[in-house]
C-alpha cells in the first residue's frame, strides 16, 4: 500500500513534536522571537509550544514594527500568552524611545513572580534605563547583566542578591539611597564592574569568598581593598580611570599584599596605572613571597621610560616561576608578546 506525500509529512511532524520538551527549547532558543512564534502555525500540536518556552528573547531587530513604540506592545502580548515560568530573559532597550521605559518596568514584575534566573538588560543607547525596584523581587536569579542602566532603592525589606552567581555590570549608575550591601551575594562567582559610578558607598566586603572571577575597568568608587578577602580568584582585569592619580584613603594594599590575600591567581590583566600605584613608590627587585600558581601575565598602558614600572614588572616576573605567557601593551595599538 502507498503511502501518500501528506502522510509522509504527517508522520515527520509526529515524530518531532514528540522529541523531548528540552529538545524543542532547544529548537526555539535559535529561533528569533518572532519565527518562535510562527512555529504556531505549524500544526495544532505545535500552537502553544512556544508559549511555554522558558527561555525569551525581545530584540526590535528581530521583531518587525511599524514605530518603535510598537516594540512594547509586541513585548506586552508575548508575555501576556506565555505559560509557565520564564527562567532567562534578555531584553535590548538600545532602539526604544525612553518615554516607553515606564512601559517596560511591569514586565519586571511580571518576570519576579515566573522564576526568573538569568536577566539581561541591554541597552547601548545615551538614555539611561532606570530599573525598577521589582528586580529585587528576582531572589532566585543566578545571572544578571545590565549596561545602561540606573539602580534605585530596593522595594521593601530586601536588600541583595542572595542567590546570584554571575553578575556583569556596564556604564551602570547607582543612586545614593541604594542600600550598601546590594551586592552581597554569598554565591557569586563571577564579578565585572565596567565604567560605572555611584560605588563610593557601596561596600563589597561582603562579597562571595568563592568568587574567581574579577573585572573592574575604569570605575569611579571601587575600592580594590574590598576584594582581598576573595582568596579563590584565579582571573583579575584591572584597569583604572585614566584620572585616577592615587588610591582613596583606607587603600593599604601594594604588589605583594595583592598576590597574598589572591594566592590562586593563575592570569592577570594590569594597566601602568595600577602597577605604579601598587609598587607604593619602592624599587625592588623580587617581592617578598612567590606567585606559583600565575601563568598568564597581561600589562598595558606601559611606560617603558617609568623606572618604577619596569622595576615593578621585573620584580612580578622574577617573583612568578611559573609564567608561560606575557605581553606588555603601550598603548592599545602597539604590543610585545613573549612565550615561553
């Protein structure tokens, strides 16, 4: 008996829509949001597995509008039909007008009562996205990461992050009411601070002593002291503000202090400006302890004319035996890599 070409294709729809649900996510998480959603009209079966997909994704580049105010609108829908919990979202805010962000603040609430674990908030717009409260809200997140963005003051009697593991922060301003401890997450692993302001207050003594991973570049108001207690990091990225002349009071710390309360640490990124300020004035030319376990040594913004740097860079290396690659920067254009 033959069979015909529809029940040839019927057979084929059976057999995948009864692969796994992870599979099908898996199918959707490459799909832009709005084919996600045309997979509804793929059969009866296929018409709300979409709607159950835990993982969004809101792109104006990938969702086509008429004006960008539409953009919300669209995003409104998609979370007005989703069923069941919603555990990564990422939303991009860089083509949407900023008399739609109050527009955009409900679906943080919506998504702190649906589970949420990873947010993303991108935003490469000169307006900033001042993010609600809500978020705090968001207790069993493991991920965030915000660019363009404003803290305010916690809602209610919650004051951190318990549960977040990696947190990735860019050109972020905190207000000053925001609570001290925002950031004391006893998880969090990894850590990257990009060019934000408002941190004087902040105080990350409390940080996570499982975090490896510390990226703090061009900050106004971090204090590299607040870290020392973090002895499981095994990569730092260091870079100061190019204004930064000296470290603020209470900064206690230089190049052999560093490598002691960070004995793991495997690969270091450094500017001049750092080494200079933790060399603390002194040529010397081995430290006092040994740095066994760095491997990868990365310096830029170097003054080969800077006795201070060199004997500082001279004295990292005689005090590392077991460096396998460094490359000094002068700038961002010209660099010397060395392999061993």
């Amino acid at each position: 008996m033959e069979i015909s070409g529809n029940s040839k294709r019927r057979a084929m729809d059976d057999r995948f829509i009864n692969l796994p649900t992870d599979v099908l996510n898996c199918v959707l998480d490459h799909l832009p949001a709005r084919d996600a959603a045309r997979t509804s009209i793929l059969s009866r079966k296929w018409r709300y597995i979409w709607t159950g997909h835990p993982n969004l994704v809101l792109d104006p580049q990938d969702i086509v509008t008429v004006t960008k105010n539409d953009f919300v609108g669209i995003g409104n829908r998609i979370l007005l039909q989703h069923i069941g919990p919603i555990l990564t979202f990422h939303v991009n805010l860089s083509d949407v007008h900023m008399s739609q962000y109050p527009n955009i603040d409900p679906w943080i609430l919506y998504l702190s009562r649906n589970g949420l674990r990873q947010l993303t908030v991108k935003n490469s717009s000169r307006d900033l996205y001042a993010l609600p409260s809500y978020v705090f809200l968001c207790q069993e997140l493991t991920y965030l990461n915000l660019s363009n963005c404003i803290f305010k003051q916690p809602c209610g009697t919650i004051r951190s992050f318990q549960n977040l593991k990696e947190l990735f922060l860019t050109q972020v301003a905190f207000k000053p009411e925001v609570s001290a401890s925002i950031f004391a997450a006893s998880k969090l692993k990894a850590l990257c601070l990009k060019k934000c302001s408002g941190m004087d207050h902040l105080n990350f003594d409390g940080c996570s002593p499982s975090l490896s991973s510390l990226v703090l570049y061009k900050n106004h108001g971090v204090k590299l002291s607040c870290f020392m207690n973090c002895k499981s990091i095994t990569y730092a990225y260091l870079i100061l503000p190019m204004e930064v002349k000296s470290f603020g009071p209470g900064e206690r710390i230089n190049l052999a202090s560093l490598f002691k309360y960070w004995p793991l640490i495997s690969n270091l990124f450094l500017d001049g400006h750092h080494l200079k300020l933790l060399a603390a004035g002194s040529i010397m030319s081995a430290l006092p302890l040994k740095i066994n376990y760095l491997r990868d040594l990365t310096l830029c913004l170097i003054n080969f004319t800077d006795l201070i740097q060199i004997s500082s860079i001279l004295s990292l290396l005689h005090s590392s035996p077991r460096v396998h690659s460094l490359e000094i920067w002068m700038n961002f254009c010209c660099m010397y890599r060395f392999q061993w």
